[in-house]
C-alpha cells in the first residue's frame, strides 16, 4: 500500500512539472536556509555546557558610576583576588586570571644559534592551580598542584605544545624552555589537553601566577585598588545553596574597605556576578580575548528568518495545491466511488507532500557546503557540516521533513479529500473551490508582508551602515596610518624612527601616540577634581600624544591650547562632555584648573570637541590627552593626497617600512589605516545586512513564484474568457489590466499591513545605537515600490503572453 501511494505520488509529480519544480524550489530553499542557521544556533548554543557544576561558575564583574555616567568592564581590581575569600563566605574557588597575548615566544631548537620565533601569540594567562579547579583538563604531563607553583613556568595545551614542540611527545616536553618577548624564560611544567567541547576558556598557554607576582615582572594592577583593568578577572565557583546575589552585595560592600573614596564623591562601585552560560553572549563584558561571541537576539533573529522562509514556501505549496484542487476532482470522486475511503485519500495526499519536501530536503543538503562557503565570514571558522559525524543534523532534517510536510501538506489534503463523489462527478466541485479563494488571498498577503519586512529591514540597516562610516566623528579619519612599537623599547629608537618618518616626502605629519582617537582597545582611570570642599571623582578615558596629536587629527580646540612639548604630563586636554561633567558651562573656565591623576596634580591647558572614541553604538565618554612619553608607543602619519606632487600611498608607506627595518631589524612591519580600524565596529552590522539582502532575495524570489503559479493558474482557468473578451474588442492592455488588478491589490494591503510591522521592528532596532540615523518614510515607500515594481514585471511577463495569445486557439482549448 505504502509502495502504492509512493508510485502515484511520483507520477502526480512528473504530470505537473512546473508546479512541481516551483514548490520543489521553494521548499528547497528555506530547508537550506533552516540546515545553515541550525548548525550556527547549535554550535553557538553549545558553548561552556560541560563543565562540572557550571550552573555555581561566575565571573565578578564591575558596574561603575561616575556622576552619572556608567561603566561596564569584566576587569576587577588585582587585589581584589587575595582578599574576597575571607570577605565573601560560600566560595569553593576563587581563581584569578590575568590575560596577556599579542606575544612573542621563542622556541629554542637543537642544532639552531637562535631560537623559532612565533609572532604574535595570544590567548596566554597567567593563573595558579585554583584555576584548574574550576575549570577541569585532562593532564597529559605534570599535574594542576605542582605544575604552577614556582615562578617561570608554563603549562600548555597540547594543540600548542604540537605547535612549539611537533617531534615529542607530552612527557618529553616537560622541561623544556620557552621565551617570551627574548626576556621571560619559562620552562614547560606540564601538558594538559584540549577542551573537547566548544569554549570560550581557549587559553593556550598558562604561566604561573607567581612570575606575575615576581618583581621582575613590574606589574602594578596587583596592588592598587583604585585600577580596573579588563585584563584583571576573577571567576568563582560558588559552593551549593550560595546565593550569587547575596555574594555579589558582599563583593560590592567589602571595595569601600579598601579603597578610600572622597566624602562627596559622585562614584559608584557595584559588583556583579555573570553567570558561565552568558560568557559566549554577553557583549558588555566580552570574553577572554575579545573572540567571537553571539549574539541572543541576532539568533533569534536568525531562527525566525528561516521560519519566515519556511513558512513562503509553505504558503507557495498550500496556495498552488488548492488552487489546483478542481483539476485533480474528477480523480478524487472516481477514487471514492470505487472504495477509497477518506483517510486513505489523505495519506496519498500526505505521502505526495512527502515525496517532494524530501526532494527538497536532499537539494538543500547539496547545497549546503556552498551555503557555508558564502556565509565563510559570518560562520564560526571550525563550524562543519558533516551527516557523518553529526547524526544530530540526521535527526534535524528528518523532523524538519515531516514538519513541513505536515504544514504544507494536511490542509490541501484535508480539502481535496473531503469532495463528494456525486458532486465532482456532476462537475459542481467549482463553486467549492471559488468559497476557498480568500483563504489563497489571505496567504498571498501573508507572503508579502514578509517580503516587505524584509525589504525595509535590509533598506534601513545599510541606511545606518552608511550613516556611521559617512559621519563627521570629530576627527580626521581618511589618509591616516599608524603602526606601534613596542612598549619595552628604547624610547631613543623611536624618536629615531620618527624623524626618520617625518623626513619621508609623502609624508604631511607624524605624530606620537598612546592611541589613535577611535580604537577598540581603551585605556581608563579615575581622575580627581577639587573645587573648594566639593570633589569630582570620574572615571576618564586616557589617550596619550605628543602636540602634534589633534593637529593632525584635526580635533576641533575650542579653548585653551594644544599640549606643550615635554617627555612628561605637564598638561592636559580634556573634551566637552569631561568639561560639563566637571560644571564647567563656559569652557574658558576650565583652563588652569588642575585635575588630580595618580597622585599628581595636571592642569587642564585645552578643551577639545567631542569625538566618537568608538562606534556610534556607544554614547561620548569623558576623555583626556596627555603627553606621556612612556606611553606613547604608536606613531601615527597622515599621508599627503595622492597625485604627480604627494605620490603614491604605497610609496610613502614603503619608504616609512624601509626606515622602520633600520630601526628594528627582523621585526615585520604592520600598519593599520584608521578609516578601516573604524569599519570593523560595525562589521556584525555588515554581516547583518548581508544576511538581510540574501534573506530579502530568497523571500522575494518565493513570493514572486507562488505569484507565478497563481498567475498562470488564473491564466490557464480564464482562457476561455480572454480569448471572448479579445472576439468583442479588448485591447491587450485592457486585458492585462484585468489579470493583474486583483493581484496588485492584494500586494498593496500587504504594504499596508507591513509598514506598522517595519516602523516598530526598525525602532527597536536602532535603539541599539547612541548615534543613529533618522527613520525617514521614503525607507517604507522605496520598500513598497520595490516590492510592487517585482511582482507587476511578474504579472506583465505572463498576463502579457495570455493576452497576446491567438483567441481561435483559446476558443477550441474549450
């Protein structure tokens, strides 16, 4: 029987093949699209669920409040970690870690006078065996209590110890040197294996806790409770029944013990804890290295795009289906009359339904790996798709199949089963189809209110894409290049180079630098400004530059003068917002005033504009430039217009490359031009709206082939009609007219129906962004009228071929 149903399904198929083929695609086309966006939900999903007891791990992370103005940060206090197990009960561990990366490590190898240098190594921290409480490695070599107990040592993962060492095995590698930057020596004290399952705990190097703590080491943060360092964190593991609320007020009360603050300071110090399930997707704290992290409502998002699409395709098969339901009457009452009964005409219908979805289920499966390909950037880089190794996608489509089936498929069948014999065969089933016709009306609005979604989503967010690259940030951004040394060099050297720079012809200005005006990386500390008994503490962003800074970034001074020349802080610049903070309405009042930072008194010399330090997502933050030569370690160069007189930009940066090789020899030359470090803040935008177009085009390429299906059905049904209406002098025009009116009033009230659905979505989605482009209403009308132009080339295409064709032909289709 079931081998039956399978053969007529088959045969009703290749009987109508461009039917088929319409449902085939769409279908094929949102399981792709479903198949991709699960393995990326899986993947991400999965992150940290394996860890023993990972519902009592947590990070202490720091909520600061300066007159008003927050702060979010996953760094706490260094000293913070020595004293929280006696201040807060309920702790089984308590581990530090403090994260270095961006290094270099040499690896000495037999028969060689200088070590293998690897550039540019990261994900390293520094920790004890508390921290391998809390989190759990199989140790390969040397164990979590004796592995980290002395200064100079290093564990390894064994991706990495593969890497530095490819010939030995675990064992043999204990004891082996390692050298970080040419001036800290390790040696390997053990080996512990990969985590086997997706982390954001991708520590590749751990050294001991204690070569932090050595004076060689000169690392400060240890001990003032006054920095926060995003590098300083500090995970728990709470013992059973601790409330984490509890534990995070004792955390935010024990910080006034030890760090003094003024008695009409405007600070406010809150502790939290963030639990290990948000680590992967909590954008206000980040993880460990900045890596990739999801997003919850992106997801989400995600999840409803291929619902969406699902549910076109879904709403493609239902329309087609019974809008084909008179043609297949005849059949269903001969069936009946012979004995089908209904059940068994549901199951033919069903089993047709699930013949063609799993067609389109073995399309997509193909097309898949070009899908990934495609979306490269988007996806995670170890993200697979293996049938194979991952039964669980297996398990997916399976039920994705017989869910789609069961959607597309139950109430077609429902209605064509349920004709009666005696009406079908006396050919009265017509006027059962016609009360019908507003269910299809309903869905092809449903259609393309998606599509019109979709459309002014994607018109929008490259709308506030081009808003924040095109905008005026406060600063000059095109034809900026800068570079960095490092920190640990003669300062000599790169005064050096930067004469040497300076010297270039293509070259317009050059100046020191701790930072270029808009970075990822920031740099805070907590400032402090007395006026009379009143005091001031706020937390300031810091920038440090020589007085070259903001000429050739072309900061706006508004008062005051630029920073004098000096190798130490004799002066400061402070912007707008850091100006009113302090009460200062006229900027002129600022001038003069000293402002208290790391126990030294600086005065203010300049006021200078505001800037967007960031992307336009985060709002204006008080900010400071100094010169301070121990901190300015970058240099950055404006270039002169290209052309006959300035030359080329690959010149002149050739030249400043052939300058730094004779002050730093063996080093590489890297460089960043400043209009492409601010393009990466909205590369998730980018993605976004990349999705959106593919998203927009696959939607509206389903709706325009139900609508095609529909208009060829109409067509075919109206022949007859149009070939009479021809005879009696309608123009082709007129006939035109006539097919497609009630399809472009049904787009229009699906217009209607999106633009509210738009209006709110795109509301809640620029709340994301303190900066943020202006919601006009030619986004809506421009959507409508894409939408519209679509789908009346689709009409014209065939409307136009029904009412061009020979009336005699139409009359004798009769």
């Amino acid at each position: 029987m079931l081998k039956n149903y399978f053969k007529t399904a088959w045969r009703n198929l290749r009987r109508n093949k461009l039917f088929s083929f319409i449902n085939i695609i769409g279908l094929s086309i949102g399981i792709s699209a479903s198949l991709v966006i699960y393995l990326l939900v899986a993947y991400d999903l999965s992150f940290d669920k394996e860890h023993k007891g990972a519902d009592r791990i947590y990070r202490v992370v720091s909520d600061l409040n300066f007159s008003g103005m927050a702060f979010y940060t996953s760094g706490v206090p260094g000293p913070m970690s020595y004293v929280l197990p006696k201040e807060a009960p309920g702790l089984e561990v308590v581990a530090p870690i403090y994260l270095w990366g961006d290094e270099k490590v040499g690896v000495p190898e037999e028969g060689r006078d200088q070590p293998v240098v690897y550039k540019k190594q990261n994900h390293i921290a520094f920790v004890d065996h508390r921290y391998f409480n809390l989190i759990e490695y199989r140790w390969l070599a040397g164990s979590p209590s004796a592995a980290l107990a002395q200064p100079n040592q290093v564990v390894l993962t064994e991706s990495q110890a593969k890497l530095y060492f490819s010939k030995l095995d675990p064992a043999a590698i204990v004891g082996k040197k390692l050298y970080f930057n040419d001036t800290l020596v390790t040696v390997v004290s053990g080996i512990v294996r990969d985590l086997p399952y997706h982390s954001d705990f991708s520590m590749k190097a751990f050294l001991s806790w204690t070569t932090l703590e050595s004076p060689s080491f000169k690392l400060a943060d240890l001990k003032d409770w006054g920095n926060t360092s995003y590098s300083s964190q500090l995970w728990v593991k709470l013992s059973p029944g601790t409330s984490p609320a509890r534990t995070a007020s004792a955390i935010t009360a024990m910080y006034p013990k030890y760090h003094k603050q003024p008695a009409e300071s405007h600070s406010k110090f809150v502790y939290g804890l963030e639990p290990l399930s948000e680590l992967h997707f909590n954008h206000t704290y980040s993880n460990f290295f900045r890596d990739r992290q999801a997003h919850k409502p992106t997801l989400y998002s995600l999840l409803a795009v291929a619902a969406f699409l699902l549910l076109l395709a879904c709403i493609n098969f239902i329309n087609l289906t019974t809008a084909q339901s008179s043609q297949r009457a005849r059949e269903i009452g001969i069936r009946k009359t012979i004995g089908s009964t209904r059940r068994q005409l549901l199951f033919q219908f069903l089993s047709e339904t699930f013949l063609l979805t799993l067609i389109a289920a073995l399309l997509s499966v193909a097309l898949t790996p070009f899908l990934l390909k495609i979306f490269a950037d988007f996806m995670p880089r170890n993200l697979d798709f293996n049938l194979i190794t991952q039964p669980g996608i297996v398990l997916f489509l399976f039920l994705l199949v017989i869910l789609v089936s069961l959607l597309s498929g139950f109430y077609p069948a429902a209605v064509l089963s349920s004709y009666r014999p005696v009406l079908v065969l006396k050919n009265q089933v017509q006027g059962q189809g016609a009360n019908r016709a507003w269910l299809r009306k309903t869905l092809t609005v449903s259609q393309f209110v998606i599509a019109q979604v979709f459309i002014i989503a994607t018109l929008l967010v490259s709308k506030q894409i081009r808003y924040s690259l095109q905008k005026d940030l406060g600063f000059k951004k095109d034809a900026i290049v800068y570079f960095s040394t490092d920190s640990r060099d003669p300062k000599e050297r790169l005064q050096l180079l930067l004469e040497k720079v300076k010297a270039i012809p293509g070259v317009e200005l050059a100046s020191l630098s701790g930072d270029v005006p808009s970075s990822p990386s920031t740099m805070m500390d907590a400032m402090i400004y007395k006026d009379g008994k009143k005091e001031v503490e706020t937390e300031v962003q810091m920038k440090f530059g020589d007085t070259n800074y903001i000429k050739l970034f072309q900061i706006k001074l508004l008062a005051g003068q630029p920073l004098p020349y000096s190798d130490t802080t004799r002066g400061m610049l402070i912007n707008e917002t850091y100006a009113h903070m302090l009460g200062f309405q006229d900027l002129r009042e600022a001038i003069g005033k000293e402002i208290q930072l790391d126990r030294k008194k600086v005065p203010v010399v300049g006021v200078i504009a505001d800037f967007q330090q960031q992307s336009t997502r985060d709002p204006i933050k008080p900010l400071s430039i100094t010169s301070f030569l121990e901190q300015e370690t970058d240099i950055s160069v404006s270039l002169a217009p290209q052309g006959p007189e300035g030359g080329s930009w690959k010149a002149t940066i050739d030249k400043i490359g052939k300058a730094w090789s004779e002050i730093y020899p063996g080093r590489d030359f890297e460089y960043n031009f400043q209009d492409e470090t601010i393009a990466k803040y909205y590369k998730s935008e980018q993605d976004i709206a990349r999705l959106l177009i593919w998203a927009t085009g696959l939607a509206v390429f389903i709706s325009c082939l139900g609508l095609l299906g529909l208009v060829i059905y109409i067509t075919n049904q109206r022949t007859k009609e149009i070939g009479i209406r021809k005879i009696v002098g309608a123009s082709v025009l007129q006939l035109i007219g006539l097919l497609s009116v009630d399809f472009l009033r049904l787009i229009a009230l699906a217009f209607l129906v999106a633009v509210p659905i738009a209006w709110w979505g795109a509301h809640k989605w620029l709340d994301n962004f303190a900066d943020r482009t202006s919601l006009n209403w030619w986004i809506f009308a421009a959507g409508g009228l894409l939408m519209l132009s679509v789908a009346f080339v689709i009409l014209l295409l065939r409307t136009f071929k029904a009412a061009t064709a020979n009336p005699v032909v139409a009359l004798r289709s009769e």
